[in-house]
C-alpha cells in the first residue's frame, strides 16, 4: 500500500466534512483545531504516515493531552475537551479506512478518559435576577448598559447557546408575537418563545442603543459592538464575566451559565422534560434528563438539611 501521509489525508478529511458533510464554520472550526493538536503530537513521535500509526500511539495522544508540557506553554486539557478530540480521531481515522487509506482502524478501540462526575452550574432565580438589576437600563442607560442587559435577559429568556445568538439577524426576532428563529447545531432551526422582559430590552437595545453604534458594516446583526460589527462569541464570553463580578456573584458566568440555568429553573418549575428539550435544541432527550438529576439533587440537600431524621 502506497504511503497516506497525515497532512495529506487530514486535509482531505476536512475537506470531506466542509463538503460532504456540510458542517456548520463552528463545529469543522472545532475540528480543525482537534486534528492540529493530532498532527503536531504525531509529528513529534515520528509518524508522518498515517499507516504506521498504532493503538499505543492513539492511546498516547490522550495522555499527551492530558498531561500537558508546562515548559513547553501546552497547558492541560480537561477530560471533557480529550473526549472530544479522541471523536475527532476516530472520525479522522474512520474515513482514511474507508477512502482505502488504510486497511485497520486503530483508533476504534481506544478508551477516552474517564468523565468526572459533575452537573453543569446553575445560578439560582435571586442570583440571576442580581445580575439582570446591576445592568442599568433607565434614562442614564449607556448604549454598553443596553446591550448588556438586552444580551442577559436574551440568554437566560431563550436558553440560547452563546453563538444562535450572536448570529442572529433582527428579523429573526418576531416582535409582535414575541417568538425568536433560532439556528442550532447542524443549522437546525428551532423557534423559541421570548419573555416580556427580554422583549422590552430588546426594545429599548433596538431603539436608543443599536442606532447609536451602526455603520455600514453592520449589516441586520441583532448584536453589535462599538464598531458596529457583529458581536463575537467571545466577547459576549468576555461580557458575562465581567457582568457577573460587577454584580458580586461568587461564581464565573457565562453565557453557558444561563443556558443551564434556564433549563435548570425550567424543570423546577415543572416543565415537561420533551418541552424543554426542544427548547434547548438537544438532539436526545438523554441530554436534557440532567436537569432533572440536578433538580432531584438539589431536593435531597435541602431534605438531607431540613429533615430531623435525615
């Protein structure tokens, strides 16, 4: 068999996934970055053709991730983060044996790390009503403060992922019927309702703070910044963060903090688990249920705190 060199057939798999696949700019985004951390370590074991590649070296891929080289500045990745580029590998490796690249898959075997036991956080309701309130939106209201509180009450209203919403147009928001059109992963579209008082910021955010920021540049985005571009996934990132200090919580938020918490606070107030996994845009109800374990959790602290006989 005639040598497949990593690059060559790497590149020919992203190709694959931006072509064939049709993957969204995140997600092959995201690829893209697994498979560089693939190549790099490969390269520096010596394995520039993908057919010498074995089971031991995919195996210590995952340590060379997870350990990390501090004098090197490669920090530690989390066992979240390792899951995810073994996936990449094995897809990568996955469709070299199908383009007949290679006769064995050695990475179809390998474990990945063991996921610590943890359920994602929530604020609790006073929590983000604390951090919605020390976003000024009055007559003093900067066009920074509209935004910021248009964006949090936006987040935590919809329990949009970070980067629907700074992806969406203005007209993706219906404002006579309070409905957003939202584009999830693998560009599936789901229609979300939206609260009165993320509406009325929407409102104010729209009439006396986007106007003040527009150029020509701008185009419909809902979000913008200062220079009039679309607001970016890290700076709504960058935003929360300082948000959630200026409003002394004791936790970092995140947009992801209040996606969680929107589902969270969802399932405590009795909503059916299907309804808020549409809302949420999971593919598996699976991925939903953990918002019933954190609630049931939650219920046996407080029982376990409460109870004489606990």
């Amino acid at each position: 068999m005639p040598a497949h060199t990593v690059n060559s057939l790497a590149d020919a798999f992203l190709t694959f996934l931006a072509v064939e696949k049709g993957l969204s700019a995140n997600t092959l985004a995201s690829y893209e970055r697994d498979l560089a951390k693939y190549r790099e370590y490969l390269a520096g074991i010596g394995r520039s053709d993908l057919a010498a590649v074995t089971e031991q070296d995919v195996a210590g891929f995952l340590a060379y991730l997870s350990q990390g080289d501090k004098a090197a500045g490669r920090p530690r990745l989390a066992a979240t983060s390792v899951t995810r580029a073994l996936s990449a590998v094995r897809s990568f490796h996955k469709f070299a044996v199908g383009e007949g690249a290679l006769d064995v898959d050695v990475a179809r075997r390998v474990a990945p790390p063991k996921q610590p036991s943890r359920y994602p956080k929530a604020l609790s309701i006073p929590d983000v009503t604390a951090l919605i309130d020390s976003i000024p939106d009055g007559e003093t209201a900067t066009v920074t403060d509209l935004r910021n509180r248009a964006l949090v009450e936006f987040l935590y209203s919809t329990g949009a992922r970070v980067s629907e919403v700074t992806g969406l147009d203005i007209d993706d928001v219906d404002r006579e019927t309070n409905l957003v059109l939202l584009r999830g992963k693998g560009d599936k579209e789901r229609i979300v309702p939206v609260g009165s008082p993320a509406m009325a910021a929407l409102d104010k955010w729209l009439t006396r703070g986007r106007p003040a920021w527009v150029r020509a540049n701008s185009g419909p985005a809902l979000f913008i910044n200062s220079l009039g571009r679309r607001l970016s996934r890290q700076s709504a990132g960058n935003t929360l963060a300082e948000l959630g200090e200026r409003a002394g919580l004791a936790v970092k938020i995140s947009p992801h903090t209040l996606r969680h918490s929107f589902g969270t606070h969802l399932i405590e107030g009795g909503a059916d688990v299907r309804v808020v996994q549409e809302l949420l845009g999971h593919a598996s109800v699976t991925t939903t249920q953990i918002y019933t374990m954190i609630t049931a959790e939650n219920m046996r602290r407080v029982w376990a705190g409460a109870h004489p006989r606990a």
